[in-house]
C-alpha cells in the first residue's frame, strides 16, 4: 500500500486478518503450566447480614486446593480492601464503595462471597454447592424510592441511601422562570440495561515465587490504573505487576473496570502459587458486570410564545445500584451536564441525586448520560412545540447555536470537571442535513396517519457529545528489517485501533503501512499508559503516536548526522530510505533506535450531529418498524472512513436495542427477573435492516494536532430521543404519550390501551 495519505483513507482492518482466521488470542484461548481453575460463590440474597460461612466441606473435596472468604483475606493482609473510584471521585462517595469480597453484609444478587479453586471448574463449581452460608435478611432495596426512605440501610455508617446531592448551574434559571411566558415540566424515565459483548470477563492470574512478581493475562481498557489499584491492595509495588492485554471479544464501557474479580484472582493465585484462569459464565455477567443507565428526570423549561428558550431546570435521579463502582458517578454527572444539549440556553438549574439500592452496582456504558439526557431534553422540546403550535423543526433551528455563537459557554455543570465551552462546528449543517435526508417535508404530512394498519411518524433531532481529553504516551523502536514497532497505552476494545494508529504512524513517518506494527495497552510497554474510555483513543491516543514519530525522526536525523556523516543539509525521510547530500541509509541502519511520544490535553472535544427517523407502529401488537434511520455526525477527521462508519451503525443498532429489547427487570425482593440470554434480549442482525450514518468532516478540532474528534458514541447518543419522538409523533391520534423507557412491544401496546380506556371512560 502507497505510504502517501493514509489518514482519511478506508485502509482494510489489519486485525481482521487473524480474527477470520481464527487466529484471535482472548483470555480463554490462554493455558498456562499447571494452571487451576476459579468460580465465585456469590450472594443469592439481595440484602442480608452474614453471619457465618462454613467451607469446611468444600475444602475437603479432592481437587479443591483452596476456597478463599473475607476471613481468609483479613487474615493474610489485615484488612478486605476497598475498591477506589477512578472517575467522578467525589468525596461523598467514599462510605458507598465496594470491597473485594463481601464480609458482614451482602448488599445485591451477584455479589462475590468466597472464591473456590481447583483443578477443573467443574471440581470448582461443585464445591460451591458445600459452602454453607448463614445471611439474615434484611428489608431489600429494590428501587430508589425504597431508598430514599432510609427505612433500611445498605450502609449503616453512612446514615443514609442518599450517596450525594448537588447543584450544577449557570446564570440565574429561577429568576428566568419567575418572569417567563410559557413554561412547561415533565418527569421522564430511563431504564436499566447493561453492555453485552460477545465476549464475558476473564483473566488469568500467575504468581512467580521466586521473583515475587505477578502477571495478569486479560486485562483491559485501563490497565495502568488497575496495576496502580491492585499493587497497594497485595501489598507490592506496581513494578512488581505486568498486566497483559490479549485480543478484547468488545467492552462498550462496561468491561476493564476494576472489580472484585480483579483483586480475587490475582490474590489466589499467589495464595495457592500456581497458575488461576477465571472466566466469567452468562449469567455471572448479568448479575455481576456493572448495569447502567436507570436515571430519572423532572425537566422544566421556559420560553418566550415565539418558542424561544429563555432557561431549563431539571432534577436528575440516579439508582447506582449496592455500590458506587470506579466511574459510576459519571452516569449522572453527564445526564446533568448534557440536558441543555447543543441549544442557546444560558440559564440552567440542575440538581443531581444518586441513590443507592439492593441491585447489580452502575458503571459506564456507551455514551453514558447522554444517552439519557437527549431523550428526556428532545420528548420535552416536541411536547412544548405542540403546546406552543410551532413545526418541531423550526422550533430547534430558531434555539440551535449558531456556529458564529461558538465556542460557547455551558459553564460547570459537572462537580469535578472545570468549566468548558462547545469549541467548533456548524449544528445547523448536520440538523438540515438530517432533516432532509428522512425527507421531512414530504413526509410530514404522515405524522400520526394510519396506512395499512400502522401509524406513521417522524422525527430529527440534533445532539452534541464530548471525548477525548487527558494524557497518553507511545514509545517507537525502530526494528532489524527496518519496519518500526508502535507501543501505545491505549487499549483496543475491538474498535479498529490497529489499523487507525498505524494510519497515523506511517503518515507522519511516510513509510508504507505494512511497516508499521501496533502493540497495545500492556503494561509491559511502556512506563505509563491511561487507556481507552471517553471516545479519547485516537484523539489523545493517536497524538501521543504522532508526536513519538516525530521524535523518532529528529532522532533519526542526529543519528544520521553523528553516525553515519551525513551532511547538516535538511535530511529527507521517506519509503524507508533517509537521503541527503547524495548519500543515503535504509532504516535498518538505524535498528534500535528508540523514542517515547506523548500529548496531553485539559480541553474536551465535542462532535455534533443529527439523527432522523420514519417509522411505522402497529397498534395492535405495539411493534415498531423502522422504515429509515440516518446518524449523522460531523468528527473533525475521520481517520478511517470505514472504520468510523462501522462504529456508528454498531452505536446506532446497539441504541436501538436500548430502546426496544435490552432491560433489566428486578422484583420487589431485588431479584433479577431476566438474568439469561432468553429473557434479555439484544438486536439481531436482522432486527434493524433500514439503518443508515453519515459521516462528515467539516470542523476540525482545534484541541489536537490531528484535527479528530471522538467518532465511537455518536451513533448512540440520540437514538431514544429520535425513536421516541417518531413515536409519540405516530401514536398522537391515539392519546399516547411517550415519557418513558424502553419502548418494548408489550410496554407500547399497554399505552395504546391504557389510553383508548382513559378515552372511554
């Protein structure tokens, strides 16, 4: 391949070669020598005392060589440590965090009471069924308005279930709302689902004796901060420590956290001194892998009668389930910060609640927040349009940020984040965009019409979304055959990094992209790495792999000068050959060679788009068909067109499996309902035939020298809003009103009659 202009170019995925073939290394394709094998005996009560835990049988079994309690683990190292937070570390949050291993209490279904080990996990599972354990039920908590009475405690010290209540604002909402023409308040609902990859959690743990140093196969996605987390815990350095990332079978936010599992195997390999692989089954991900979402919201807004929006008020509530996990408080945060969305809105209240309840803790999944608070934002601005009798469209170009208005100010709405402003782009382009490729005004005249049974609606919404902030380093060893291996901390979640980064290495060396090999995320690779969240991996991720090639070609140029006598006339590098003064080297004269690279930036980027929808609802069984879908997002350079447009129709399907199939359903007791494969449903390959994204490049980001902006949650970030408004537009006839998530068949048709028996009565 031409070394000229790979950036931007649709280069074919270098990983996909060994995944076709079946040549992909994951965790559970690992064995190593002498190897055990672990289960986790977790809590089937949601809320409980313990009161004591009897292994004694399970010990005994031929093949077990340990079973592992909190006793056990206070024994050796003092204490049952706790897990810290990574993101969104508030103070408030420190009496609500998550010991490895459950000791006096159990606080959700699912969480880890002892682990056993033995030579098969067969051996292993059957040992579970010996451990006695003696809980005394306790009043479960299985939503946060159980919660908020404080009539029984998760965490007793902490004297309440409230984790943290706060204020985020700018200007002076209230007094808006005090003089305004027209408000309008609505609550709205996001329901619980979780991230589901192919591929469960695993790792395998191996502890040498001898050097005292321990390896971790499977990690992933913030590797540096979970050795940096685990090392004090065990009582070692971070030195001592190599976490090892293989391929990933997918994340989408819920995957690389530190979690119990993280603390637990690790600890009993070095307790049994062998070799310990733990890969999590199905249903263990279900109950255990951090949930997300689950957030309410009381959205007020006041306008002028001409639907000019003057100020928003609002009230997030979040359910964080037993815990508050590593990045759990983002949720929240982000439903909060992004509730003004890309509108001239310069008077905002808000207020955060997050509760704590008797289920599966929260974490971060794709677009988290966002998701969230373009639904609740975007069903409120088509309800106040109707009320106002403005056309929807024109009620949001009339409120859209000009691109004359950026950056723009939206102040700090979130506690532990500063101040920021939207930096570059026109949401004009892309919202006009949208609205023309659904074909708006020629169809909606179809809103709420009934053709052959089914009820027509439309619907385009804008949004804006942020990624890409932070630090990340590279190191670059030029090798014997003149090819340069690329160490970067970044770790690859199955988006494509391999390919993109090397786009971005070969460029900027302007050798062919065959010469450039990618290695990722382990420990082993560089001093100091931060990882893949946030949409940041090309925009901190791929800078960091630029600024390290150009170190390496300064550094190829002095070695050429000092080495090999090359003239201090400017030295030309390129195809592999370094030229000057009619002398010339190959790069495999330069073997060895090594640099680091690294970018570093405060500032946020902030993609912006539209999404549009046609659908048609069929009132009698509630299912939705979409006849035509378009994301559109504007990400400054795309890379990889390809792979960018991979990543948005993977965010687009995954959203409209948020809206439609993927819930997680509690009883009253706290117990999961739907803890399968058979009962949580996910989009099929099938289930979403007539979607569409777009892609444009129109401002690049002024925040990195790539011009990038974060390409892998657009895709998602407007999908509740933009189905949900297609369909309360589709079902308007029939009274409905669309408030809540998810929009699941039974739940639709049970608000088609709910309201034909409201309209009777």
């Amino acid at each position: 391949m031409n070394a000229r202009m790979l950036i931007g170019q649709p280069v074919h995925r270098a990983e996909d070669s060994r995944f076709l073939k079946g040549a992909g290394r994951f965790v559970d394709d690992l064995a190593r020598e002498g190897m055990l094998h672990a289960v986790v005996l977790r809590s089937a009560v949601a809320h409980g005392r313990i009161r004591g835990i009897d292994a004694t049988a399970a010990r005994a079994m031929p093949g077990v060589h340990a079973v592992i309690t909190a006793a056990d683990i206070s024994a050796a190292l003092g204490n049952v440590p706790v897990i810290p937070l990574r993101l969104a570390n508030l103070p408030e949050f420190k009496g609500y965090l998550q010991p490895v291993v459950a000791g006096d209490k159990v606080r959700y279904v699912g969480e880890p009471i002892a682990v056993v080990v033995a030579e098969t996990q067969c051996i292993a599972e059957d040992a579970l069924d010996k451990i006695a354990v003696d809980i005394e039920r306790l009043p479960a908590l299985p939503d946060r308005h159980a919660a908020a009475a404080d009539a029984s405690l998760l965490f007793e010290a902490a004297g309440s279930n409230r984790a943290v209540r706060y204020e985020a604002k700018f200007g002076d909402a209230d007094a808006v709302f005090a003089k305004a023409e027209y408000t309008r308040k609505e609550k709205f609902r996001c329901h619980r689902l979780t991230g589901l990859p192919l591929e469960t959690r695993g790792q395998i743990a191996e502890w040498d004796k001898d050097k005292k140093r321990l390896t971790v196969f499977g990690a992933t996605k913030v590797l540096f901060f979970n050795r940096r987390t685990l090392a004090p815990m065990l009582g070692i350095t971070e030195a001592d420590i190599d976490m090892i990332e293989v391929d990933v079978g997918g994340g989408f936010g819920v995957k690389g956290e530190f979690y119990p599992e993280d603390f637990l195997i690790p600890f009993v390999a070095r307790t049994v001194g062998r070799p310990v692989k733990w890969i999590e089954d199905r249903r263990e991900h279900l109950v255990a892998t951090n949930h997300s979402r689950e957030v309410d919201c009381e959205l007020e807004i006041a306008c002028r009668r001409d639907g000019t929006i003057l100020a928003m008020r609002g009230h997030i509530t979040a359910d964080m389930g037993a815990y508050i996990r590593t990045n759990g408080g983002v949720v929240p945060a982000k439903a909060a910060q992004f509730l003004p969305g890309p509108y001239r809105i310069r008077d905002v209240g808000l207020t955060v609640e997050a509760f704590v309840t008797s289920k599966t803790p929260v974490g971060t999944l794709r677009a988290p927040g966002r998701f969230e608070a373009n639904f609740f934002r975007e069903r409120l601005l088509d309800i106040v349009a109707a009320d106002l009798g403005l056309d929807v469209m024109d009620f949001r170009r009339k409120n859209l940020i000009q691109e004359t208005e950026l950056p723009f100010a939206t102040g700090k709405l979130v506690p532990y984040e500063p101040e920021t402003d939207f930096d570059t782009g026109d949401y004009h382009v892309t919202f006009e965009r949208a609205v023309a490729e659904i074909g708006w005004d020629q169809n909606k005249a179809l809103n709420g019409k009934l053709v052959d049974g089914r009820y027509r609606g439309l619907a385009a919404v804008p949004f804006v979304e942020s990624g890409g902030s932070g630090k990340e380093n590279s190191r670059l060893v030029i090798e014997k055959d003149g090819t340069v291996s690329v160490y970067v901390g970044s770790s690859v979640l199955g988006q494509g990094l391999e390919t993109t980064l090397a786009q971005v290495a070969a460029d900027t060396l302007k050798l062919p992209f065959e010469a450039i090999k990618i290695l990722h995320g382990s420990t082993t690779y560089l001093k100091e790495g931060f990882g893949t969240f946030a949409s940041r991996s090309m925009v901190v991720g791929g800078c960091a792999v630029m600024d390290g090639c150009n170190n390496l070609l300064a550094a190829i140029r002095v070695a050429a000068r000092e080495r090999l006598g090359f003239p201090n006339e400017e030295i030309e590098i390129a195809d592999g050959v370094v030229a000057a003064g009619g002398k010339r080297a190959g790069l495999t004269e330069f073997a060895g060679l090594e640099v680091e690279g690294s970018f570093s930036t405060t500032t946020r980027t902030y993609s912006y788009g539209a999404h549009a929808c046609h659908v048609a609802v069929d009132p009698r069984t509630g299912h939705v068909d979409i006849l035509d879908y378009v994301a559109i997002e504007d990400v400054g350079v795309a890379i990889n067109p390809h792979i960018v447009h991979g990543q948005a129709i993977g965010a687009l399907v995954q959203g409209l499996g948020g809206v439609f199939l993927d819930q997680i359903m509690y009883d009253r007791d706290a117990q999961m309902l739907n803890a399968s494969l058979a009962d949580y449903l996910v989009p099929l390959a099938t289930d979403f035939a007539n979607v569409r994204a777009i892609t444009m490049e129109l401002r690049r980001s002024k925040t990195n020298p790539l011009g990038a902006k974060g390409a892998g949650e657009g895709g998602m970030v407007a999908v509740a809003a933009t189905i949900a408004n297609a369909v309360a537009a589709a079902l308007k006839p029939l009274g409905v009103e669309v408030c809540d998530l998810p929009l699941s068949p039974a739940r639709l048709w049970g608000l088609v009659n709910g309201a034909s028996l409201a309209r009777k009565s």
